[in-house]
C-alpha cells in the first residue's frame, strides 16, 4: 500500500513561470551598473519585488532606500522595475543625480497612456492596489486626472466630470479575471467607459495565471514561491484556489514549506511569480524530491520569447 501511495505522488511544473522579461532587464541594469561604476549603486525602492534577489544584491554593494532625498548628491541612482512619477525624476534632477531608469516598458506604456488620455481631458480610473509601488508612479504622471480603484467600495465612490470621457486603465500585475469583474462593475455606472488601447494587464502576469489555471484542478497543494509584497505572485495563489485546487500557499524559499501541508497530498502544483530567480524553484523540487515528490511533469501553456534592451543610459556605454 505505501509502494502504491508513493508512486501517486507526483509535482506539476507550470511553464511559464519566473522571470519576466522586465524583471531581467531590470536585474540585469543594476548588476551592470555595479560592473561600470563599482559599489556603492543606490536603488530608489526594491528593484523587483523578491528577497532572494534584493538580499543577493545588497551583498554586493546596492544600498536600496525608500526615498531619492537619502541618495547623496551627485550619486549613481537606479529607478526600480515598477516605475516612478515625474515628481520624482524632477526631484533626482535638481539633486544632480545620475540615474539609470529600469522601469519595465509594459510598465512605461501605461503612464504614457495616462498622459495620453489627460492631454485629451478624460477622467481616468486606475484599478489597483492602493499603496502599490506601481500605481504611485501611474498615477503620478496626471494626479489630477488619475482615480485609485481597488475594491468594489471604490467603484461606488468613483466619480468623473463626464461619464462620456471617462477610461480605464490597469496596473500590470493584477488578476486578470479579477480585473475584468472590476471593470464590469465600473461599466454599470458609466456605460460609456472606454477600455485601455490594449491590455494593461502585462503578457507575463496572464501567461503565468493561465499556467496556474491548466494545472490547479488536479492539485491538492499549489506552492507559489514569491513575495509576500509580490503583487503578481500573491494574485498566483488567488488564481490557484478559484481555478480548484484544494490549498495553495505562497513561500519564499524551500524551507518555509510547512511539511503539515503534505499531509494527504498526492499531487502538488509548483510555479514561481514573475521576480523570482528559477534557481528557487530548482531547490523547492529538490526539497520535495527528498520527501518523494520526484515524479514532475511539465505543464506548459505558452513558450515565451521576450526580451527587452536595457535601460537607454547603459546602452550608450561600452559593453
């Protein structure tokens, strides 16, 4: 009986999972600072949402603060992958910073079509989640025009100047099924809500929710490795649930797996939020591997073959 119970155990690999092609760019952006212009580099907030890689980079000399007024005059400062607004490049400027800006340019096209859609006066709703690096940077590109929708509450409180020039538009990391009852709920209120020129919602964000929905109704266990404050990796374990698996949890590392959750469990679903190294992933198959879950079959949905330049200010540079 336990040879049989054994060999039922088996994992379910989502593919994509991991990196996005933001993400590298924006890793890739700071690592290479550090080669040109040796340590210390300063990055204005987390340059992607993951410890493993904020902790790898601190060790190597990057200071990460919360604030460009704690970066010293002059000094070399890297704008994180979730964007920043205006205000703050204007504050980097009069304080003769030099900086690279590794915003992810699916990221770059929201604000310019905030700035669009403000040039031609219309009251935009941003849905999001408030407090979100992300959302701070979109909505400061046109704070005059720009509303925070987060919770259906928000959409009852929304208000616009003419419900015939009113749009939505998103933050990139969201649940896409989610998103979309949002913007149900804001289109019974204003029947004439214009949708964003094209999907907000970023390519990686929805390949890796359809990765998660194709394998989570076979799963007793789904382990998300990612971020508590991983917008797009929280939103991982929501999607997992709905889709019908029966527990999922999100763990930064291996051994944060409590081994009370394996309890029953034959098939267990893994991916990883779009700032997570695949090497974590590695070492949480490893992990279950020892405890026989040996047994991983790849679910893939989607093969991915993006890439970005880097940032402009590092490509003027030798390589």
């Amino acid at each position: 009986m336990t040879g049989a119970s054994r060999s039922a155990k088996r994992v379910l690999l989502a593919k994509p999972r991991g990196y996005c092609a933001g993400v590298d760019r924006a890793v890739i952006a700071v690592e290479k600072a550090l080669e040109l212009y040796g340590a210390p580099v300063y990055v204005r907030k987390e340059i992607v949402h993951n410890r493993h890689v904020v902790e790898t980079l601190r060790e190597r000399g990057v200071i990460f603060v919360d604030e460009t007024s704690e970066v010293p005059e002059g000094a070399l400062v890297v704008f994180s992958a979730h964007g920043v607004s205006p205000a703050v490049h204007a504050e980097a400027a009069e304080r003769n910073l030099r900086t690279i800006d590794a915003t992810c340019p699916l990221v770059t096209k929201v604000h310019k079509e905030v700035n669009r859609f403000a040039r031609d006066d219309y009251d935009i709703l941003l849905i999001g989640h408030e407090g979100h690096e992300e959302v701070e940077g979109t909505s400061g590109e046109a704070p005059d025009h720009v509303q925070l929708v987060d919770t259906a509450e928000d959409v009852a409180k929304a208000k616009v100047r003419d419900p015939a020039k009113v749009v939505w538009l998103s933050q990139t990391t969201l649940s896409v099924d989610e998103t979309m009852e949002r913007v149900d709920q804001l289109r019974e209120r204003f029947p004439a809500l214009a949708d964003p020129p094209s999907d907000d919602i970023c390519y990686a964000t929805s390949n890796r929710q359809v990765a998660v929905k194709a394998m989570a109704g076979e799963c007793d266990l789904v382990l998300v490795v990612g971020s508590r404050n991983s917008s797009n990796s929280k939103r991982l374990v929501e999607v997992a649930l709905q889709a019908g698996a029966r527990d999922a949890r999100l763990i930064d590392f291996a051994r944060e797996v409590d081994e009370s959750w394996l309890e029953g469990v034959e098939t267990v679903g893994v991916t990883s939020g779009a700032s997570v190294p695949d090497v974590l992933v590695m070492e949480l198959l490893e992990w279950l591997s020892e405890r026989g879950w040996s047994d991983i079959e790849e679910v893939t949905t989607a093969n991915e073959k993006i890439a970005f330049a880097l940032p402009r200010e590092l490509r003027k540079l030798p390589s």
